[in-house]
C-alpha cells in the first residue's frame, strides 16, 4: 500500500511517532553541546591538564628510546627533528665521560608529525645512561620563564613548567614523578597559576622493544594531588589510561578512568564512554549521579 492511500488519520500518527524518534535521535546527540546543568569546570580542567602533561613529555620517551643502547649523535637527532617539529641541541652525547647525556628540545611552532601540535618553548633534559637499562633517570626542567606552550589546530590547549623525571624500574615500567608542575589552560598569555604533583607508571601493552613511541601502546597509572582555582583535589587513576602512538591517534587518551575529589566536590572521568576505544576527544563526567559528555582537547 503506497502512503498516499492510507487514511489522513492514520497517516498523522505515523506522520507524528516519526517526528517524536527523530526529535530524540536528536536529544540524544546533543550531549555534547549543551551547557551542563551542574559546575563540572574543575574536572575540565583537570583532564586538559593530564593532557598537557602527556603532550610535553611524550617526546621525550620517543628521542631517549630511539637506538637507546648507543650514544646519543646528530644523525639520529635530525631524523627525530623532522618528525616532532622541533630543534635537538646535542650537550653531552656520551656516557663514556662519567656524567651522563644531555640536550635541549627548543621548539619554535611546528606542528609534530607524532601528534599533529604544535609546541613552542624550550626543555632541558639529563640522562645517566641508557633509557632502558633499570635504574636509568632521565631529568627533566622546563623554565618558568620559558614554558612550554601546545596547541592543536584550532585552540591554545595549555602552557607549563616544572621538573620532572623518568626512573625506568624493571624493563617495560617506567616511573613518571612530576616534582614539580605549574600550568595554565585558559589564555596563552596568562602566568602559571595552576599547580599539579603526583607519581604516574606507564608500562607497555606493546611495542617496548621498538624504536621510539610511533606505533607502540602504553598504559599509565598512579595518583597525585592538583590545585586549580586555589581548589586543591585528590586525584587517582582507577582504570589505566591507555594511548596508542598511531599517527592520527596519539592526540587522544583511549580509555581510562580517573576520580577526582576533594571534601565538597567528588568526580569521575570516564574517557572512553562509549565502550569503543575510539580516537577522539570525548569524555564522561559524572558528578552528584549525573552524567555529562563533552569535548576536552
């Protein structure tokens, strides 16, 4: 039967019952977009600051565990140049002298290859041997006065400084201990107001025997304490954030579950919400037995 011959009072209804599935296919996928109801800002804020984390030390997992069982020398810097948009300046390339490597990382703009930021600023790195021989200690100093700043290719995602270290504790286990972290999120012209200190361990899921991060699955845990706003929270990771270093794909944090608390205000950070492990930058936030979707860079 064509629709034109079904009767005008059946054919509202069906007219109607599709107009109300379409206008809740539509309430569904708006959230997302709308303005949340309770005050989640905090927990924002927070999952854009573990980003920015990862996105300044990454690199540097990537240049100390490409060809890690030799010397550091310029042949293998320019190639490391080109694919995270950065300049390597070589200080000390050998262990052989009894006091470990060194380089700066000074970025200028460009956009990594690895993913797709651009960074600017400058980080000062020490070595004592090997990156992935246990008990090697990597130190890391971005300058106050020179913070690193990263953007994607629509917005300012943050800036920070701090001292940092990697302590490699058995073979594919490494400590990450933030000694020290100050940040911004808002304005790529405002001071470092926002302070972060904790103990993370990554380990891989795969590809640790491989040169570099391209390519390579890692899982982070640990716990630490924030201050945002003056607002100081207890964070703790309870299920494993986990990254995949494809290109295209290592922008994002494919699943994971932070809770963020302090005595007022308790959060949890779901960055997988939909259960598919899907490279992109949408996250659950969960406060007061609500539910909210949004997009963090």
């Amino acid at each position: 039967m064509y629709f034109s011959q079904i009767p005008m009072k059946i054919r509202s209804m069906l007219l109607g019952l599709t107009w109300c599935i379409a206008l809740l296919g539509l309430q569904s996928c708006e959230n997302i977009y709308e303005v949340p109801e309770e005050d989640i800002e905090d927990a924002v804020d927070f999952t854009q600051s573990m980003g920015l984390l990862l996105s300044a030390l990454e690199p540097i997992e990537h240049i100390n565990s490409t060809y890690s069982f030799a010397d550091f020398n310029r042949k293998n810097f320019d190639s490391l140049e080109g694919i995270l948009g950065c300049k390597l300046i070589l200080i000390d390339s050998s262990t052989q002298d009894g006091n470990g490597m060194e380089y700066d990382i000074i970025y200028s703009g460009a956009t990594s290859k690895m993913d797709r930021k651009s960074r600017s600023g400058k980080i000062h790195v020490e070595i004592n041997y090997s990156h992935r021989e246990i008990g090697s200690v990597t130190k890391i100093t971005i300058d106050d006065q020179k913070p690193i700043k990263i953007s994607n290719s629509y917005q300012f995602i943050g800036a920070l400084s701090g001292e940092f270290e990697f302590q490699r504790n058995v073979g594919d286990k490494v400590d990450l201990l933030i000694k020290k972290m100050e940040f911004n999120i808002d304005d790529e012209f405002q001071g470092l107001e926002d302070h972060l200190d904790g103990a993370l361990k990554y380990s891989w899921i795969s590809g640790e025997a491989s040169q570099g991060l391209l390519y390579d699955q890692l899982k982070f845990t640990g716990q630490g304490t924030v201050e945002l706003d003056e607002n100081k929270f207890n964070f703790n990771v309870n299920l494993p954030l986990e990254k995949s270093y494809e290109l295209g794909c290592s922008d994002f944090i494919l699943k994971g579950i932070i809770e963020l608390k302090r005595e007022k205000d308790q959060y949890k950070i779901d960055f997988d919400p939909f259960n598919n492990n899907a490279c992109n930058d949408i996250i659950k936030v969960y406060k007061n037995g609500k539910e909210f979707e949004l997009r963090v860079p």
